[in-house]
C-alpha cells in the first residue's frame, strides 16, 4: 500500500487538516504583511478575505481538488518577481517548521506550492 500522502490524496490530513491550514495562513500572512519585500502586496483591508481564500486553495491544493479560483485572474495586475516568490516560499518552508509539520509532509507541502509557481500558473 502506497502511503505517499500525495499519491494517496492524504497530505491535507496529513498535516492536520483545516486546522493545521488555519493556523499555517495565519502565520504566513503574519509574516508576509511584515516583510518589507512582499507587504505592498497585501493590502491591509482585504487581509481577511485574502486568508479566506489562501485557506480554501491550499486546501484544495493540499487534498489534490481543483484550485477554488485561477491564479492567473487573482494575480493579475500584479508585478511579482521571483525575489518575492522566494521570500514567499522561505516563510512558508519556516512556517511548516514553527508548527511542526512532518519532515515528509513538509517536503510535500513545498513540492505542492513550488511546482504551481515554476509551472507559471500565475
């Protein structure tokens, strides 16, 4: 039996379901609305919708269901570089660290995230 949490659909649980998302988006926005790099992207007033909606993608994500909006629409209009898409990654990689995600888990989660950005689905 393959228990590959992405093979198997299981990564969503895996970490910890909806609350392991709340708290992983929390910390992540926590983060990103104080780096100096990516703030100027998240504004201030839509915060709790933008969570809102990175909570229902990764768990879309996470669970391997189709992604709830197209990145390509959300992001439009928006000039991200990659220096910004790393500094976005870095503070996931740490976030998952902070809240103990699995070794494995945690190398799933990043694949995940990683490949949409190299894919340049946004």
């Amino acid at each position: 039996m393959n228990t590959d949490p992405l093979t198997s659909g299981e990564l969503y649980r895996a970490i910890g379901g909806d609350g392991a998302i709340e708290r992983v988006v929390d910390a992540l926005y926590d983060r990103l609305t104080n780096d100096p790099i990516v703030r100027h992207q998240f504004d201030p007033d839509r915060l709790e919708s933008l969570k809102a909606g990175q909570r229902a993608w990764f768990a879309a994500a996470l669970t391997g269901a189709p992604l709830p909006v197209d990145l390509r629409t959300v992001h439009a209009g928006l000039d991200i570089t990659d220096a910004q898409v790393t500094a976005v990654l870095a503070h996931l990689d740490e976030v998952l660290t902070d809240i103990g995600v699995t070794s494995r888990s945690h190398g799933a989660v990043m694949g995940v995230v990683a490949r949409i950005w190299h894919a340049r689905n946004f």
